[in-house]
C-alpha cells in the first residue's frame, strides 16, 4: 500500500484527476485542476468550489467561536470563486453533528453563515444534515459566475508576468499561534483568563475569521486589469506559487523583502521564535489572491496599497526561488499539507 505522505496534496490530486473520465457534457469546460469547476452558461462561465473542514483537523472549538467558524467556512468557498476572477452566486452548507452539539449550537454557527452570506451578496440555498461519530463537519459548495473575457486559471501565466499579492501574509499563522498558546495555558489552569493582548486582535481575527478578497475582484475589472493567472493562498504562498508555476510551466524568482508582511506579524513572529518569512511563505489561511500580470498592465496597479509586486516569473520552470537582499537564491519549497494527519 501507498503511504499518502509519499505522494502529499499535489500527487493525490493529480492521481485523482488522471483516474477521472474526460468530461461528457459540452457545457463542463474544465473539471479537477483549478479553484473552482468551470461550466459554459453562454456569456457567462459558471463556476463550482466545494471546500470540507472537519473538526479536529481544520478547526479546535476550543477556541473557535461557531459563529467565527460559520463565517469562515463561507470564505473558504467564496475564496475560489475570487480566485477565478469570479463573483460568488449561491451556496449549499452541509453539516455533519454529533449528539454533543446542543440546537443553540447550530443556530449560531448558522449565525455566522448567514452573516458571511450577507458580507458577500451570497443566496444560501440548502445543503444537507447528517449524525457525525468524530464532532462537527462542514462541507460548503458556492456557485459563482465570471464574463468569458475574464476568466482566469492557474496555468495561463507567463515569463516575465510581474507576481503580485493582495493584502498581507503570515497574520493567520502567527493568530493561530497566540490561540494555541492559550489553549495549553487554559488546559494547565482552566481558572486563567486568555492573555490576548489588544495589539493582537489583527492576528487572531485573521485566523477566526478572515475575509475572502471579492474587493479585489472589483478593483481588477474597474481598472481594466485581467490577471494572467491567479490562485488564493490558503496553503501558504510557497504552495500555491508552486501550483501556479508547474501548471503553467514557468519558474519564479520572489523577492524576501517584498513579502508584505503586518508589523504585528513581525512582533509576534519574534515572540515565537518564528521567521516572519518563514510564516508568510508557508503559514497558510491568509485567503488573499496570488496573481500575475503583464509588466505593461502592473502599472495600473503599482499604486494600489492593497496588491504588492513580489517578484516576477521567468522561462525555467526548475527555478522557483526566494532572492534575498544579498542576492543569494534558496529554492522554494511548499510546507502545506503533507498527508492525513494535517
């Protein structure tokens, strides 16, 4: 038998999709392999993402409020839809609960969809119930659309394509950190309040309850700015620059000091003993959009606080690298999940 951890996220979504019959229908334009489904609606493309989170793995009640978690699992979906250039539509939620989970615990974390559903003009439309043995799962599906002209994949960028970043990175790692911290602090002595400092609010509520980057989706279409290629970072940048070079067969040269990375990111990363680079690069949960542009279209975005050049593609797709001040290169590498387990 084949051990998943030899093969990681990357291999078995491959092997997933190899094993998987050409599509039937002429409406399924593209099937695995991309942030979302991509169907022909005539002017439109429609688009699918389904996303899971399973209590235990994706998410400690601990300390995760079921109304943060409601929330969150809608911008998981939406995230994707974003990530195609797309608008979320409609979504279906999914629930798997164990006899623990008292009505009032549904009804808040019903709370929190309803509030993500409001945030991102988001119909929700039904979904399914069902008894768990191993706590809470959520299993979310979002239909979305995007004009032909501007669809955007994984796998369409190109040499030379300015690499781009939208908001900050590392925030939702270093929020995890301070959480799990406490929760060890709360386990030794269940009398001891949270030590969540005020100047670590930042860090936490991207952790519990972060924001997908549909703004962003705007801006690009009120600019006149099609991405070449686009994807969102919820395994960690490395990962997804990863998935966006070999897909479209180029490398990349990133830059350390461009990573836009919060000064409360900085200070608790110092805390912990953690390189920020370190967290931006492989922290994940972030769900801000990695994309890349032409350099001739970039200059409509050079003055936007919200995107930030971070490198650039280049011809060789065995070169994926990190270039630091100094000039020196280390390959990049993705820490993501490897298996199981994680």
């Amino acid at each position: 038998m084949t051990d998943l951890n030899t093969i990681g996220e990357i291999g078995l979504i491959e092997r997933i999709r190899q094993a998987t019959a050409a599509p039937t229908h002429a409406e399924t334009v593209l099937g695995i392999g991309d942030d979302a489904a991509v169907f022909d609606w005539g002017d439109d493309y429609g688009l699918l993402s389904t996303d899971m989170l399973i209590e235990g793995i994706h998410f400690d009640l601990t300390y995760v409020p079921l109304k943060h978690l409601g929330y969150k699992a809608v911008t998981f979906g939406v995230s994707d839809i974003a990530a195609m250039n797309g608008l979320p539509l409609q979504l279906t939620v999914s629930i798997g609960l164990s006899s623990r989970f008292p009505v009032e615990a549904v009804d808040e974390l019903y709370e929190g969809i309803r509030a993500a559903c409001a945030a991102y003009n988001v119909d929700l439309v039904g979904g399914d119930t069902t008894a768990s043995r191993s706590g809470l799962i959520i299993s979310v599906s979002v239909l979305g659309k995007v004009p032909k002209d501007l669809i955007t994949y994984r796998n369409t960028a190109q040499p030379n394509d300015v690499v781009c970043v939208t908001g900050d990175l590392g925030a939702a790692y270093l929020g995890l950190q301070l959480l799990e911290r406490e929760k060890q602090v709360f386990l030794a002595d269940p009398n001891m309040q949270p030590n969540l400092a005020e100047e670590r609010t930042y860090l936490v509520q991207r952790q519990l309850r972060p924001d997908a980057r549909t703004d962003i989706v705007h801006e690009l279409r009120d600019l006149g700015v099609r991405p070449t290629a686009m994807i969102d970072i919820s395994d960690g940048l490395a990962s997804e620059l990863l998935h966006l070079c070999h897909q479209s067969g180029t490398g990349a040269v990133i830059f350390d000091e461009n990573l836009p990375i919060d000064d409360q990111t900085h200070l608790a990363a110092s805390e912990f003993n953690i390189s920020p680079i370190t967290a931006a690069l492989n922290g994940g949960e972030d769900y801000e959009l990695l994309f890349t542009v032409r350099p001739q279209e970039f200059e409509k975005l050079a003055n936007n606080a919200r995107i930030t050049a971070v490198g650039y593609l280049t011809a060789n797709p065995a070169q994926i690298v990190l270039s630091t001040k100094a000039g020196q290169q280390t390959p990049i590498r993705a820490q993501g999940w490897s298996g199981m387990e994680e």
